[in-house]
C-alpha cells in the first residue's frame, strides 16, 4: 500500500465516504486487487493496491482512465481549455460532439463529470449522454494532480467489460471490490438508470454466484448494494453483512436529501 491519492471523478454511488470502513473489511496482505464496477475508484485511489485489475462496462469511462495513465499532461491541457470556455451553451456543444483525439476525448468526458448535474452519468437508449448541465462552475479543482492519478494507475490492468467476466479472473489470495449500480428502492431512493443497459435483478443473481465461486476459489469479496430484505436474503450464505450509512446526494433539492442505508456484503474464504 502506497499513499492515497483523490479521485479525479465524481461519480454517483461513489465510496469516497466509505474507504475507511472498507479498508477495514479487507485481509491486511492480498494478491491482485479486481474492482468490476471502477466508477471513481475511490476504493482503489484510497488503498492503491499493488496488482489492481480495474474494469468496467463504461467504454467512454475506460478510455479516460487510459488516457490520463498514458498522457497525463495532454489531458490536464485540454481540461484547462474546457475551463476556459465554460458556460451553459458551450456544455450543450461538447455534450453533442466527440473527438477524434483520445486524450481531448477523454478531458472533454471529465468536463462533463464535472459540469453536469451532481456527476450523475446516463446514457439515453441511443448511448448518448444526456445530463443537464449543474451549477459548478470550476472545471480544475484545487484537488487535481494527473500526474498522481497516473502514477496510481501505472502497475493497473484496465479493461471494458463485463463484471462476471472480470470476477472470474479472481482466485486465491485475491481481493475483489463489487459496487454494482443498486436496482432495489431502498429508503426514500428509488432505482435510478445510470447506464444505457439496466442493471437488472438477474445481473445481481450473476454478481452473487460470481462472487461466490470466486470465494470458493480462495478470493476475499467485498459488495457494496442496497439496504434491501431481498438482498440480505440473497446473500445469507456469505460471511457476514454490515449496514453502512450515508447521506444522500442525488435529489434536486438539498432538503430533500437524507441518510440512506447501504449494505455491505462480506465473503472470506474458508
């Protein structure tokens, strides 16, 4: 383990509030780091594991993530230059275009991150992103060092693709981190549809019996889902189950936001 570094996204979901309480729920040394839904990473940026395999069904996510590994600066360029221009109908521009340059491409999603509304990410059934814009007007954060985010991602494998596919690389002595999107109204929050293809109660039964096998095979799992009977049901033959609080962030209003409890599943292997 190496020292933290900050997400440079904001993703809906996100762990940022959790790392501690998850750290704690890790083995002290582990093999090779799968994390299948990356979002933010803020589990992965917060413990910087050794051997992190990184993965998600997010191309335009992905490709981010390479771009800033493999060319931080021409990235950190190209976001100053979206600061620059910053404003209501130049979002609606950029949300219309792409770029043939991946590092331009991938600043101009990061742009988007931070300019949209609440970070939210979703596709509309064309596989257009279609958020509205927010109200932050900065697009270079105090927090930002690219040169970090690359140096994290240097030893990380990285790839677009299915979580099951990505769990069943796992075997003994590694760790697996699942942050799957949650598809059960919990509290006061009901399902909301971050990507163009939902993630239905059958991709939960795929996660747990991929979990479960990767367990079997000497793995320690981690998931975070919803607060949920039917989830707690589901997973009744894992180790252990913590309820985690935070508070929530995605409503329009902030009187409208409240704790919302999560689940936290634990597999050990025997």
């Amino acid at each position: 383990m190496t020292t933290p570094t900050i997400p440079f996204l904001k993703w809906a979901g996100g762990k940022r509030w959790a790392i501690d309480r998850l750290n704690a729920c890790l083995p002290k040394t582990f093999n090779r780091y799968f994390e299948p839904f990356l979002g933010g990473g803020a589990l992965f940026f917060g413990i910087r594991p050794r051997e992190p395999h990184l993965s998600d069904l997010n191309g335009r996510l992905i490709a981010a993530y390479e771009a800033i590994r493999d060319g931080w600066q021409e990235v950190e360029t190209h976001i100053k230059w979206f600061h620059e221009h910053h404003r209501r109908d130049f979002y609606y521009q950029q949300r219309a275009c792409t770029y043939d340059d991946r590092f331009r491409e991938s600043a101009r999603f990061i742009y988007l991150n931070r300019s949209c509304w609440n970070g939210l990410y979703r596709e509309n059934m064309a596989g257009a992103f279609n958020v509205p814009i927010g109200t932050k007007q900065n697009i270079v954060l105090p927090t930002d060092n690219f040169k970090a985010i690359a140096t994290a991602l240097a030893p990380a494998t990285l790839a677009c693709l299915d979580f099951e596919e990505a769990i069943n690389q796992a075997g003994d002595g590694d760790v697996v981190y699942a942050d799957p999107p949650y598809t059960t109204a919990h509290n006061l929050n009901g399902f909301v549809k971050y990507n163009q293809k939902i993630f239905s109660w059958n991709d939960q039964l795929r996660l747990k019996e991929a979990s479960k096998r990767a367990v079997l095979r000497g793995a320690h799992v981690l998931i975070s889902n919803a607060d949920h009977l039917s989830l707690r049901e589901l997973y009744r033959d894992f180790s252990e189950t913590l309820t985690l609080s935070r508070s929530s962030v995605i409503a329009s209003q902030s009187e409208r936001r409240g704790q919302i409890a999560e689940l936290l599943v634990i597999g050990r292997p025997v």
